[in-house]
C-alpha cells in the first residue's frame, strides 16, 4: 500500500493538502493508487472536491503506523516535529519520502527528499507539485484576486485594511474562514469568492496576489500575474524558485510594494509543467 500523510488545520491552511491531491491524481495517470491520510476532518472534505475522493483521519504524523504496514511506502508532508518517530519510519516504509519547502532540510534516514529545488543532488526529488488543469489556459478577466490562504485564525487580514483600501480587490475566502469574520470581510472588499470556486478563479484572474505558495504556483502556472506576500518563514531556494517562474515578490503588507508590483510589467516566464516527469520519477522510485 502507498500512503500520502498531508498536515493541514484551520491555524495552517491547507497547502499541503492541494500539494498532495495534486500529485496522488497525477501518480494515478500512471498506474500508482495513492491513500491520503489527512489529521483534520474538513480538509478530506476539501480533497473530495478536488478529485481525490477517499481519505483516512489520523491524528498526528506519530499516527501514521497506525494504519500504515511494514513494507508500505509513505509520503510524510508535515511540519510537524516527529519527536524521534521518523528514525522508526524509515526502517518501517520502503520507500519513505519526506516533502519540505527548505532546500536545507538533508535525509537524516535514508529516507528520499521532495525539494523545491534538486539541483544539488540527484537523490531529490522536486516538491513544487502544481496540478495538470492549471497549464490549460484560459481566457483571463481583468481582476485583482486576493487569497490569504485557507485559514486566518488570527484575523490577519482584517488587521492590515490599509492594504487593501483604494485597490479594488477581490476576495476568495478561505475554506476555514468564519462565517462572522466573512460578514467583517465584506465591508474591506468590492467581491467575496467562495472558497469553492478556487480552481476556476485562480486559472481566470489577470492577477493573483497572495500569502498561499501553493497559490502562487498554481496562478502562475495559470500565466496570472502574480504577487506573492512572503513570510518570515520562507526559505531562500523556494523564493528564487519563484522569481524564476516570474512570481512577484512583496514583504507581507508592504503596500508601496504592492502598487510597484501592480505596475511593474508583466513577467512572461513559464513554469515548467513537471508534474508528469515527477510522478514517473516517484513510480520509478517505488517499483525500484
């Protein structure tokens, strides 16, 4: 059996989680099932909406040996501290792949890496996964499209309302966005987005600007212009990742960024459309 553990919560987004149906659809394409496992309810939910139908609930990356057997292979794309657990894994899974965001995170196991970049080293494996829909381009209409991310539990965005006075932005809600925080949310914006209409917004918009990697990925494989708002916690490779594909970058609410940005020209470099090669990569890995 192959499992694909995807942390996610309504404090964290769910990146990970578009990061991991993205890439079980495309090792589908090529013969591999792939079983989610998932620590939050709503994000199988979420899943289900984008084509990957079925998942298991476990509570933490220490639960994955719960249902996952000796000689399975795993995929862990967690935060998560594994206090130890990933040492007992490592001789447990075969092949056992880890996905980060940090070019600086080294096998401590054997066990295979997902990078945002590989270039150092054959062993690697990329980790910027962008689903297949978003190379079909569409045609664009003319809107600035805001997407915080999935979650905002701390109400960041309403507490930066200087941002966005005078933009005309667009709003596309989070899928753990409150209710009352939407009704707050409506008042700061010229349109509210439902969280459901992601795929559609982000391959339609002429400009994407957002907090969410995978957001900025998927937007700038959709060729959207796209600003991306970085966080402290960013690594440096997958930045120059992203001014690679031509990703505006901004220091989180800079707003005089954001106006430069807006209109700097637009940038037509094109993502490369990998997700194939990764998944024959990955399926060569497995039957190895």
């Amino acid at each position: 059996m192959i499992y694909y553990y995807a942390y996610s919560g309504h404090k964290y987004g769910l990146d990970r989680v578009k990061r991991a149906v993205a890439l079980i659809k495309a090792l589908r394409t090529q013969g591999v099932e792939v079983n989610l496992l998932l620590n939050d309810f709503r994000a199988g939910l979420v899943a289900r909406e984008l084509g990957v139908m079925d998942s298991v609930t476990v509570e933490t990356i220490w639960d994955i040996d719960a249902v996952a057997k000796r000689g399975d292979v795993v995929f862990i794309d967690s935060p998560e501290d594994d206090k130890g657990k990933l040492e007992h894994y490592s001789d447990e899974y075969n092949p056992l792949f880890y996905v980060v965001d940090s070019c600086d995170r080294k096998a401590s196991y054997n066990e295979v890496m997902m990078k945002p970049d590989c270039s150092d080293t054959t062993e690697c494996i990329s980790s910027i996964i962008i689903e297949s829909e978003y190379f079909d381009i569409v045609p664009k209409e003319e809107r600035i499209l805001f997407f915080f991310g999935d979650a905002d539990y701390d109400k960041v965005v309403l507490s930066n309302t200087d941002f966005f006075e005078g933009m005309g932005m667009e709003l596309l809600l989070g899928h753990y966005f409150f209710v009352k925080y939407e009704d707050d949310l409506a008042r700061l914006f010229d349109v509210l987005h439902e969280p459901e209409e992601y795929s559609e917004l982000i391959c339609s918009s002429s400009t994407v600007v957002t907090f969410s990697t995978q957001c900025a990925l998927d937007a700038r494989a959709a060729e959207a212009n796209v600003i991306y708002m970085k966080k402290s916690e960013d690594s440096a490779c997958l930045l120059q990742e992203f001014e690679t594909f031509g990703i505006k970058i901004i220091d989180g609410f800079d707003k005089e960024q954001l106006i430069e940005a807006l209109d700097s020209s637009f940038n037509e470099r094109k993502v490369p459309n990998s997700i194939i090669s990764i998944s024959k990569t990955i399926k060569n890995r497995i039957t190895l």
